[in-house]
C-alpha cells in the first residue's frame, strides 16, 4: 500500500473524481466516499458509496474506512447548494447542510485522527467556496461553507504539534461539474456572460481545484496550515452574479 492513503468524499465525479485522478497518478490509495461508484477504474481506487447528510451512514462508513485503511489524507469535497432567496429557506435544508458540510467532516476526520497521530503525519483539506463571502440565495450553502473555514482555523492550532495540517479550498465558478450545470445550462449565454464577469475572463475547471488540493496535500508542505485558498479566477475580489 502506498504512504499516501486518501479519502476523497464526492470522488465519483465533477471535481472529486477529477482530485482521486489526480492522486492516483501521484501514487496515493485513494478511498472514494460517495453516493455512486466513479467511474474510472484503478486497482489504488476503492469505493464506498453513503449519503454523507445520513449522520449514522457517515459514522458506519467512517468507522468502516479506518478500520480498514490507514488514513493519511482526508479531502472533504462533496457539496450541494439547494439555492433559495431568504423568505424560502427551508430549516431542514440548513440542517442537512450542516451534516453534510460540517457535521460528516467532524465524523471523517475523527475516524482518521488515530491513524495520523501514530504515524506524526496528516493532511486535511476542506472544500469551501467562494460563496462563503456572499452570494443571492446562498443562505444555507454559504454558512456552512463559511464555517468550514473557521473549523479549520481550529483544527489546524489543535493538531499542528502532531503534524497534521488543515487547510480549505475556497472554488469559484467552476464549469464541468453538475452542482454548476444545475444551475447555469451549458454553452447558454448565461454561462457566456458569467464567464466575461470573472476577471481572468473564464470559468474555472475542475482541474485548477485539483492542483490546489494536491498542493495542500503535499508532504513537503508542512508549513502551511490554517489557510484558505481561493481558486477563483479574481472572483473573491470583486462582485459576482450567478
């Protein structure tokens, strides 16, 4: 088994599946936790598919892939936005963000903790979003995605002595992925015009997220914890309109 063992949650598409290739061919075991199997095949590639919003699913699947791997990497990327404008959030959309966001990430990382600290060595990374800072109808999405970085804040002070880094991607617009398609049709003039609103004057891939993961994922990096990372072509810098 390789030193690198990671656990990618949302790994079988969009951006999780296009990190899990990317270690792969870095030679790390990588440990898919999704709601369906990827689709690319590897004998370093293992599947667990769970809804990671079902709390005791998580806490079996947790148990499961640490009773079984020795984790050294944990990439908490899946996400869902479930838009809606103040007067129509719905409580039990909050709630389910919460788990999936926060509450499945605290379980991941708890389920880890023992294989890290015995091997001195660990990397965290967490998929925020750059509608953490703001966005219409981000209520539920954009708490939840803002408190990953103060979590991680946390994490990072509390297990820095034990060698384990903590750090968030923060993602702007990001074509190619089925959370962003939901919401802006592809190759529409909507998808054109976001496009020209963002200053490097395209949308992102889920490739630029990847590369910034495997940056933070990085044994040589051992010197940056704490820090959030926005990939987001100058988007976090100025206004944006999706």
């Amino acid at each position: 088994m390789s030193d690198n063992v990671a656990v990618v949650t949302g790994g079988s598409t969009g951006i999780g599946a296009e990190i899990c290739r990317q270690m792969l061919d870095a030679g790390y075991e990588v440990v898919s936790l999704a709601l369906g199997r990827p689709e690319q095949k590897h004998t370093r590639l293992h599947a667990v598919e769970v809804d990671l919003i079902d709390a005791e699913a998580t806490q079996q699947a947790a148990a499961d892939v640490a009773s079984r791997f020795a984790v050294t990497h944990l990439v908490h990327n899946a996400g869902v936005i479930r838009p809606a404008l103040l007067p129509d959030v719905k409580i039990s959309d909050l709630e389910a963000l919460s788990q999936l966001h926060l509450g499945s990430a605290v379980m991941l990382v708890q389920a880890a903790l023992p294989s890290m600290k015995q091997q001195k060595f660990g990397r965290v990374v967490l998929m925020s979003s750059r509608g953490a800072l703001g966005l219409q109808t981000r209520t539920a999405y954009a708490a939840t995605k803002a408190g990953m970085i103060g979590m991680a804040r946390t994490w990072a002070l509390e297990l820095a002595a034990d060698g384990i880094t903590v750090n968030v991607i923060a993602p702007g617009p990001i074509a190619g992925t089925d959370m962003f398609h939901a919401l802006v049709p592809k190759g529409g003039e909507r998808e054109a015009a976001l496009a020209k609103a963002i200053p490097v004057q395209r949308l992102g891939q889920p490739d630029d997220v990847a590369r910034a993961v495997m940056f933070f994922c990085d044994r040589a990096n051992s010197f940056v914890t704490g820090q959030t990372l926005y990939v987001c072509g100058g988007s976090s810098v100025g206004s944006l309109t999706i």
